[in-house]
C-alpha cells in the first residue's frame, strides 16, 4: 500500500522523500538512544544535509505520524501543511468522538 500511495497519490504533483529512520531497514542504528523526538531530529537533520529552506508538506502514517507530530510540535517554522495517517496521539487516549 505504500508504495501504491507514495507513486500514485502524492508524487504526481509533488516531490516526495522517502527514508527510513536509524535502526530500521538497511540504515545504521547510530549511537543516540531511539526516541520519537530524537527520529524528528533526524528528520530535521536531513533537511538540513539536502538543503530544504523552505516550509514542507509532512505526510506522517504509523510511526511517521508521531515523529510528524514531533517536527510540527518543535519545529512549526518548517511546516506548511500536516498530514496524519493512521496516527495516535501517543499517549493511548482514545477519542471521544470516534469511541463514544
């Protein structure tokens, strides 16, 4: 599903970057302890290194979601527009209007 969203959906109009996080699929897991915040670090960190100034669109699903929400939360100044899939708040609440 994916790789159908990415191609299909949002790739058509824009320029999409795609990256695993440190320690999953074939990236080195580094020496700093895995955390949601230190993945939006990284995130930022990569911005960085590929020379992205301006503000971005951030597609978060799953895991993605929450270091999405963790860039939005520390870093407002890089983010255009905010797009969770699939997400939580972190927390474990459940929405009242979603679970009655």
């Amino acid at each position: 599903m994916g790789t159908f969203f990415h191609k299909n959906l949002v790739a058509s109009n824009n320029t999409v970057i795609v990256f695993d996080n440190r320690g999953i699929g074939d990236t080195t897991i580094g020496t700093k302890p895995f955390s949601i915040k230190q993945f939006a670090n990284d995130t930022i960190e990569l911005l960085e290194k590929l020379g992205i100034n301006k503000k971005i669109d951030v597609l978060g699903f799953s895991l993605g979601s929450l270091i999405a929400q963790e860039i939005a939360l520390n870093h407002p100044e890089k983010i255009r527009k905010l797009i969770l899939y699939g997400s939580t708040d972190g927390v474990g609440k459940r929405c009242c209007c979603c679970f009655g």
